[in-house]
C-alpha cells in the first residue's frame, strides 16, 4: 500500500461513491510509485460490483485525469 496514494485518494473529489471506492481500492494496491496492476477479477471480488461498473467508472475517471490506464492482457 502506498501511504502517498491513498491520501491522495482520500483527497480527491470523484463526484460519485462509486469512484471514490474504486480509486481508494486501486490506491490501497498501488506501490510507492502510484502503479498497481489488479485484475478485474480483484476489483470485481473487492468492490462487490459488476465488471461493466467497474470498467465504465475507471473509464470516466481516466477521462477526468483521475488515473491513467495501461492495458495488458494476462494470458489465462
């Protein structure tokens, strides 16, 4: 856990709960340098919400310069 990143997550002004959990969780992953790479399948268990919901949120924030999205596809 980045102690930087969840403050900064903490701070920041999503405009929605559902934002908000999802950048904290994503915090709550990240290294010292502000980087995590968990699956869907995590954010899916952690958040308690649906894969759609997560995708079409995450999407909104990149869009709003909340976080930058790197793709990578995992083989399994």
């Amino acid at each position: 856990m980045s102690f930087k990143a969840m403050g900064w997550a903490t701070s920041v002004k999503t405009g929605s709960p559902t934002k908000k959990l999802i950048l904290l969780l994503l915090a709550d992953r990240a290294n010292n340098e502000g980087f995590c790479w968990p699956s869907m399948k995590t954010l899916v268990e952690d958040c308690e919400m649906s894969r759609e919901a997560i995708s079409r949120n995450i999407k909104q924030m990149a869009e709003a310069n909340l976080l930058h999205v790197t793709k990578h596809a995992n083989k399994d």
